[in-house]
C-alpha cells in the first residue's frame, strides 16, 4: 500500500513511529495476541485503517524472530518464596501476552549455567534468576562474564546483584525489612534479640545482619555475638532447629528470635516447644517471607511480606521494556510491609 503519493511502501516502522508506540505494540495490535492499552491500540488502528495497511506476511515472519517467551531460572521452587514469586511473574507475563518457562536449579549453583544454555537454546526474549548466585555477596568472575556473554543478545534481570555487568535489578530492600522487625520487636519491649539462619556470602542476608547491628546501636543496646548465629547455616528448617538448640545451650535470657525465613521460623519454634518455651509468652518469633507456612504455623507467624503481585510485575514489566529497547530504571526497588500475627508479644520480665 502506497502512503498518499509517494512510492514508499508503508511499514510496520512507520505506524510505530508516527502513532509514538514500540513496533512490537504495533505487532501485538495486528496479530490481536497481547493485551495493549486502550489508547495505544486506538491511535495505531487508526493508523492501520488511514493506510489501509496490510503486512507483508513473508517480511512479517523474517523480522517477528520474537518468542514471547521469557525464562525464569529459580534457586530452589520448593521454597514457598520462589513459588510465590514465579507465580506472580507467570500472571504478570500472561497479562502481557508473554509466556514464562521456569527452570530450576535445585539449590545447586553448578546447575545455573547448563540451564542459562538451555534458555539460550530456546529463544527465550528474556531471562529473569531468582536467587542464586545473583545472591552472592561477591559476584563470580566466571559466572560474570557467562552473563555479560548472554547480555550480548538477550536482556537478563536478577533480584540480586552481579558486580561487573549491566544487569537490570529488581530487588527487595532488604534492610528495611531488618528495620521493621527491630522496630515491632523494640517497640513490644524487646532487647535481648537473637538472629538465626541464612550466610553472611549472601547479599540480603548480610545487609540485614549490619542493619540489626546498626539499630542495636541506635538504642544503645550491646551488640551479643552469643545471639546471632553466622556459622554457615542454611535457610532450611533443620538450620533453624539446630542453631536454637545450640543458642539455648548457652544462652536462655533472650526474649525473642529473628529467623532467616519461614522455614528456618519452623525449625526455631519446634526447637523452643521442645523445651517448653511458650511462644509468644516466654519468646517471641519473627521472620521473612510471609509465604504459606505462617498460616500453618502454632501459634501463627509474624513475618515480613514482599507484595509478591507487585514484585512479579515490575520483573516482567523490566523484561518487556528491555524486549522492546525501552529504557528503564537500573534499579527497583520492593518495598517490604510487616504483617504481625501470634507469634510476637510483649517482651516477659527476666
């Protein structure tokens, strides 16, 4: 189809251009397989109905190398956080006519790379890595340059960090998370606080132990090394249950424990009820995550929440800006809320 006079054949380009959109919206107007906001889908069928224009369907199938696919590489998805957090993305993304596909590397980091080239081999348009070693407190050289490598051709975001690439991060604020659980568990009267789970190589839970030193010192509370266990546990129920069992060997004068995660939570409170230490009379229990386990919990647990549906969003609203060569912040930020349950009350008298 001509453009008035002129001899140039109206393309894909030239709707986008002058409707003000990407191409790829203009696409996903035509081929009707993507939501696209009311007014953008307006001014470009305006477009389409001015020229009466009709895509090339062979030069539509050589420039459309798209799979509206992005690939989601998680740390562990029997982890209830994963969980939650892969099912937000995977709404997030079929809202925006995306599909995800979710590789798991079990916990394992050797298994990150063979499962990047897995995502490589599929055409994924994206790839977004929950955990891992995106977690790392110092980013690998190797595994560094591997993403850079992949960078090259396909947009990768993480909720970490990787020092040393352009990655784009979407990322909780750890330390506000360690703020709000001090401040709950200050303001019930509490100061003698034990920290329980999780490694100081990894980069949230190193932000939240500095952040706890910080508030302690805040409140002119001593710092007690006896109370905060950094002895290269785990974020797993086990970890949980051995570091209380080994903090309540040496100390029993602490009124409440902060655990790395909900599972970690678990293993405190079996822990405690063994010794028969009543939560939350004689101690009090918080921890992160609030995914399902702290409905399940006896008595039920106070924990912190990510507003999963909003952290899926913005990792899916990255992945498709940078499909689509749209700028976007380098950084975002998912701010945390505490959710208080039964498990945390007023500090008892010792």
């Amino acid at each position: 189809m001509q453009k008035g006079s002129e001899s140039k054949a109206i393309t894909i380009y030239d709707i986008a251009k002058e409707a003000g959109v990407s191409p790829a919206t203009v696409s996903r107007v035509l081929t009707r397989k993507a939501r696209v906001r009311p007014e953008k889908r307006e001014k470009v069928e305006a477009l389409i109905a001015k020229y009466n224009f009709k895509p090339n369907v062979l030069a539509k199938g050589l420039a459309d190398t798209r799979t509206h696919t992005i690939g989601v590489l998680a740390a562990d998805i029997r982890n209830p956080y994963y969980a939650a957090l892969f099912v937000a993305c995977e709404q997030a993304a079929r809202e925006a006519g995306y599909t995800v596909v979710l590789y798991n590397s079990l916990g394992k980091t050797e298994n990150e790379v063979e499962l990047l080239g897995k995502l490589q081999e599929q055409k994924v348009d994206a790839i977004i890595q929950l955990g891992g070693r995106v977690d790392d407190l110092a980013s690998s050289i190797e595994y560094v340059e591997l993403i850079n490598d992949i960078m090259s051709t396909i947009p990768v975001i993480v909720t970490g960090k990787l020092d040393g690439t352009r990655c784009h991060v979407v990322r909780i604020d750890s330390m506000k998370a360690m703020e709000l659980l001090m401040e709950h568990l200050l303001g019930l009267g509490h100061r003698k606080i034990a920290l329980v789970g999780g490694r100081q190589d990894v980069l949230a839970t190193f932000e939240k132990s500095q952040m706890y030193k910080q508030i302690l010192k805040e409140n002119k509370i001593p710092y007690d090394p006896d109370l905060v266990m950094d002895d290269g546990g785990s974020y797993d129920f086990e970890t949980g249950y051995r570091q209380m069992n080994e903090i309540l060997a040496k100390r029993t004068d602490m009124t409440a424990v902060i655990a790395v995660n909900d599972f970690t939570a678990m293993g405190v409170m079996k822990c405690l009820n063994e010794h028969g230490i009543c939560i939350p009379r004689d101690m009090s229990v918080v921890s992160y995550d609030n995914t399902y386990i702290t409905e399940m919990a006896m008595p039920r647990l106070t924990s912190i929440d990510y507003n999963y549906e909003e952290y899926g969003r913005k990792l899916i609203d990255t992945s498709i800006a940078l499909i689509e060569g749209r700028k976007k912040d380098a950084l975002r930020m998912v701010m945390p809320s505490l959710v208080i349950r039964e498990s945390s009350g007023p500090a008892p008298i010792v």
